[in-house]
C-alpha cells in the first residue's frame, strides 16, 4: 500500500514538473520570439511610415473634399476620380496608413465642409490666398499661374487682365480666378476704366462651355489646367496670357488644426523623399519648374 502510495505521488510531481516547464516555455516565447500584435491594431497601421492624426471624420480613412472639375488635378473618367491630386491623396493616405473616402462636391462648398467637420482635408488644388488662410491652415504643395483662355484666333485681341475691361469673363464661383478678377476690377475702376463682367459659374467646365459658346469672351484657368485642356479640345481654345506665376496651391485642413496639419506634412515629404511625387508630376504632364520642392 505505501509502495503504492508512493508511485502516485512520483506520478504527481513529475507532472507538476512538465506543467512548470511548459509554463516557462511559453512565456519565454512570448517574450523572446515575435512581439504579439497589439489589440486594435490592423495591417495599414503596422506598415505606416507616418503617423494618422487621432481624430478622423471615419476610423480607417482619410476623407477629404475635392470639386473633380479640374483637370490634370481632379477630374472623372468613366465615374472614376483621377488626376495629380486623387492619387497624391492615395499615397499620403497610404503612408500614414489609412484608406482614402472622396466626398465630391461644389468649390465653394469645400471649406463650409471642412469647418463643418464633414471631411478631413480639402485635396482640389486649392488657391492659397489670404482670405482664405483667415479660414484654413495650408500645406503647400505646388506653385502655379493662370492663363487667360480664349477661343482660337483670339478675335478680342486679349493679352493680359486690363484687355477685359468691359467684357465678359467665365470664373468658376468661389475659386482663386473670381478672387482675382475683382481684385483687377478695383485697380480698373482706379483707373477710370470699366470693370471686367464676372460670369461665376458652379464648375471649371461650366466656364469653358461659356466661352465655348460665346457667352463669355474669355475664362480664366491655371496653367497646367489650360495645357490640358487644349490637349482635350485641340484647335478650339488657346491661350492669350497668364498672370499670377507666384500662386501656390495647398491641402487645407481645420484652422488651428496643428495634429493633423502635422501629419499630412510628415506624410506629404515622404511621398516626395520616395519620389512618388516626381512620377506623379511627369505623369500629368506638370512641368517641373512647377514643383514646390526644389
């Protein structure tokens, strides 16, 4: 019986031992080997090279406005966002490891909708100019002029702003060209001249069809932007002058916004540092003088 008694309790102790082993094992793995993901956390998030603000209209995504009227920047084939701005937005998103949401709406709409908090950036090739870095922070990206766009042959004979004294010019409503036309109008009425009549339509192409059909002498649109579009319509428009060639365009976020302003920075110079940038310029055409890092 005590021969017994003693096999049961070698029996036990040994098992205690391997449960021991085991126990220390485990622990050594855990802590030795590959670090466990944390909780929460996601594939994107593991291959980030730049960190996501903390707030984010949605968990995952990067959501920004964009008014896809304004080709090489932002514009739609076949119901598909593209252009030099769509994929910049993907490869900031993807370096701060998050996807990208595309809210498409209405130039004058973006900054109401940025306020609002319904987007988290404004990605449109967006003007900065002084009233409206009184209502958005801006991260610079690319500097630009504008062109004064006219149909073939030019039968106005315009040359520059103050040849639009008294003729009609198609702007897109709320976008940098309105801003500048008045600006001119104020220097023409100090001249004793007549003011430039504005046609403020809802988008970049709404201006063009204007001049297209007469209803406007001339409209007013960047540089890259009237390139493109003589590539689009060749023989019908062309270009009478440009202006501006200091303009700088940004991504806009919140005034005051310093996290995510940061973020976007951080996220914006690697894509420019890994060359993403570069390519992107070359594959819109942009020309290279145009880059906002030299």
């Amino acid at each position: 019986m005590m021969m017994k008694n003693t096999k049961m309790l070698v029996c036990a102790m040994l098992v205690l031992v391997v449960a021991v082993l085991s126990a220390c094992s485990g622990t050594n793995g855990a802590n030795g080997g590959q670090a466990s993901s944390p909780a929460g956390s996601s594939k994107p998030q593991e291959t980030a090279s730049a960190a996501a603000p903390s707030f984010l209209v949605e968990k995952g995504f990067l959501t920004y406005g964009t008014a896809a009227t304004f080709p090489p920047f932002e514009y739609m084939v076949n119901n598909e966002f593209t252009g030099f701005d769509i994929e910049l937005g993907q490869a900031i998103a993807k370096e701060m490891g998050v996807e990208v949401k595309i809210q498409s709406m209405n130039f004058d709409g973006l900054i109401p909708a940025l306020q609002g908090k319904r987007i988290d950036i404004i990605n449109s090739a967006m003007y900065i100019k002084p009233e409206r870095e009184e209502q958005v922070d801006f991260i610079p990206y690319m500097g630009l002029a504008d062109s004064i766009v006219v149909k073939s042959g030019n039968p106005k004979g315009i040359k520059s702003l103050d040849d639009l004294s008294d003729l009609t010019v198609a702007v897109t409503r709320g976008a940098v060209e309105e801003i500048n036309v008045r600006e001119h109008n104020e220097k023409l009425k100090q001249a004793g001249k007549k003011e430039i009549k504005i046609l403020a339509l809802p988008t970049a192409n709404d201006a063009v069809l204007a001049t297209e059909q007469g209803r406007a002498d001339a409209f007013l649109h960047s540089s890259p932007g009237a390139a493109y579009l003589q590539e689009e319509k060749p023989g019908v428009f062309e270009i009478a002058g440009s202006f501006g060639a200091d303009t700088k365009i940004g991504i806009a976020v919140r005034k005051g916004d310093t996290e995510t302003k940061t973020a976007i920075e951080a996220a914006l110079k690697k894509v420019v540092d890994n060359g993403t940038y570069k390519q992107l310029m070359e594959k819109y055409h942009l020309p290279a003088e145009m880059s906002y890092f030299k």
